[in-house]
C-alpha cells in the first residue's frame, strides 16, 4: 500500500488475509486511527506467527474459525443452514451390498496432505492394522478413484465423488490441526451424504454437532485397536449404526447450532464470508468515525473503546506426535511442526517489540527477530 494512501487521515482500516501476513511486509508506521482488521479461516500451520498473542493483540477486528473471533467462521464448512440434513443417506441394505460384492471397506480415507502438524497418518497407519480401510488420497494410498477424480481435493464437491463416499458407513475424518473450532469440510462432507465420521479434530467439535449421536469421537477410545473393534461391531449391526444417521430425519437438535446457522450474516449460496467480514469492518469503522465527530461536537459523549484481540480468536496447542496408545509416534513428518511453533512465538515477539519501538520500516524485522532469537538462547 502506498506512503499516500496510509497517510492519508481518511485510510481507518487496514485488512490482513492470514496466510500471506508477511512481518516483513507490514503497513507502517501505524498511526494512532489505523484499526487492523484479519481474516483467516485456515489452519494455523499456514502462519504460525498467528497462534501467539503477541501479534493477535495488535488486531481490532477478527474473522476465523474461533467462536471467540469478532465474526467468527467456526461453521464455514456448513455451506447452507440445510447442509447437513438435505440428502438422505444410502440405504444400509445398499451399503451391506457394497461391501459383500462391491469390494468396499466398511471405512473410508480421503486424504492428499500427508506432513500435517497432526501427524494424523500414524494413527490411521496404525488403525489399518485392525480394520480394512479404502485409503483414496496421496496418503497412505491403496484404492484409486475413477479417473475424472484423480484430483480429490479439486472434485471434493463432485457429484461422483459424493456417491463414491455415500456408499461407505464410516469415514476417517482427521483435521490437519486440533484447535477448538477448527472444523472444516472433512468432517462435514460425511455428514451431508450420509457415512458416519469417525473424527479426530477439535476438542469442542461435539458443540456443533445435528445433535449428541452423529459422530464416533477418535479420543474416546483408548487405542487404535479400540478403535476398529467398535467400528466392526457398528458394521455388523445396522439397528445401532443407524442411530447414528436418525438426524437425517429428525434434523439438527442442537439448538446451539441451529440457531447458529440461522443467524450468520453468510452462507456460500447467498454472501460469502469474506464480504461478510468487509462490510462487518466497515460497519464498525464507520460507528467508530461517527462517535468522533459527535464527540467533536459535544465532549460529553463518549468515544467508543478500542477493540482488541487475543491468542483466543486463534491460538492452538503446539503440534505433538500422535499417540497411538501403544506408545508415541517414533517418526514425525517431513516438517519439523513443533519447531516452527516456536519460531513462531519469536517472530510474534519480534514483530512486538518492533511495533512498541514505532518502527516505520517494517524490513527492521530481520534485525529484531535475531534479537529474539538470541534473547530466547540465553534465557
């Protein structure tokens, strides 16, 4: 952004997309009225400098799968308030028949992104051991898909692919991080066609839930064999599994979501988050520059308070191993995601001290973070 514009007094709010905030490439200096405003609806692994709350408390507005954010997305992958309950599921007798002469595993994996601050694969790994699992992804591959779907990150909201997964009972939905609120279309997709997932993600996913029977939580279950045992007895009697599914008739019973999906401003039908986000900031930019000049006119009426994040509109616990019951994970990704947490919490306190300082050249960041760096080593 240009000197002019960010000098200019009418410039209030500045709008940072998470995954491309750049402590190298920050608008500064900051005056006095700028307000930042952030958007993230991804993982934190896609810039960990976001899950510390030194940077978190330098934003006034916030958008992100966290129900503490000021407009929060923890429901994005519910694309419409009927979403979950709109498409019946597959017969169970036509499901038994898939897997009798249709040469299905009773569970379903679809994963591309292998090196995940989850370490999710080692526990599917390890669950394969006890159960047959049709693994479709890159990772852990051993079942491929129709051709037109070789893709399925790109074709996940392909009819085809849908009716794929709708003949399975169980599908392996594990978030690439656990965050509370992190829920994304993993978990979701299974419920919109009918397989019940098997999750591992967000500690509070239950909260979100159609109601308290429609999902098989992985950290109820003392091991991976523990695991496999109650999903074989579920694929062997259809009465129980079929609780599971009772919400596609009787609709969502949890009044917190329902009333959720009810009142969000959005929907990716109708209007999409980040333009619901815009014209949330300009709302309250807007109130902020009108009590000012009311205030200019009569100094008995007050300003409005500033508003100020925390590590609580987006922080998540550091990355471990997977524990697999047996014993922690020996092997970690590619990539080292515990190391990068905390090379995250030196860039967070860098980009601190450096705004503290009123740094107007954001390429000092270098030079700060090495501060930190060292100041961390000794202590």
């Amino acid at each position: 952004m240009s000197p002019r514009i960010m000098n200019d007094e009418r410039t209030r709010g500045i709008l940072f997309y998470g995954t491309d905030l750049d402590p190298l490439d920050l608008p500064l200096p900051r005056l006095k009225h700028h307000e930042w405003a952030l958007i993230h609806e991804e993982s934190p692994l896609n810039n960990y400098v976001l899950a510390h709350d030194a940077v978190m408390r330098l934003f006034n507005h916030t958008s992100t799968f966290r129900r503490e954010s000021h407009y929060p997305l923890s429901t994005q992958a519910i694309e419409e308030e009927d979403y979950l309950i709109r498409r019946q599921p597959v017969s169970i007798a036509k499901k038994n028949e898939a897997r009798k002469s249709g040469g299905l595993a009773s569970v379903v994996y679809v994963q591309s992104h292998c090196d995940v601050p989850s370490d999710r694969d080692t526990y599917v790994e390890e669950l394969m051991k006890y159960i047959d699992i049709d693994s479709f992804g890159t990772c852990l591959h051993n079942k491929d898909l129709p051709e037109h779907l070789h893709e399925p990150a790109e074709n996940f909201l392909h009819e085809d692919f849908l009716e794929i997964l709708s003949n399975y009972k169980f599908n392996l939905a594990f978030e690439n991080a656990y965050c509370n609120d992190y829920m994304t279309e993993k978990i979701m997709r299974p419920l919109h066609v009918g397989v019940v997932p098997v999750y591992k993600g967000s500690p509070v996913v239950q909260d979100w839930m159609p109601n308290n029977h429609s999902v098989i939580l992985v950290d109820n279950f003392g091991s991976p064999k523990e695991l496999a045992d109650y999903i074989k007895y579920l694929d062997e009697n259809d009465t129980e599994y079929e609780t599971f599914l009772e919400f596609k008739k009787k609709g969502i019973e949890n009044k917190f979501l329902f009333d959720h999906l009810h009142n969000r401003e959005w929907s990716e039908g109708t209007k999409d988050y980040f333009r619901g986000f815009e014209c949330y900031l300009c709302k309250q930019l807007n109130d902020r520059v009108e009590a000012e000049k009311a205030h200019e006119q009569d100094p008995s009426l007050p300003l409005l308070p500033p508003q100020m994040a925390n590590n609580s509109h987006l922080g998540c616990p550091v990355p471990e191993r997977m524990d697999i019951g047996s014993g922690i994970s020996k092997t970690w990704p590619s990539i080292d995601w515990t190391a990068l947490y905390w090379s995250g919490v030196d860039s967070a306190r860098a980009v601190q001290r450096m705004m503290e300082a009123g740094e107007s050249d954001s390429q000092k960041f270098t030079k700060y973070r090495k501060e930190e760096i060292n100041r961390h080593l000794k202590g």
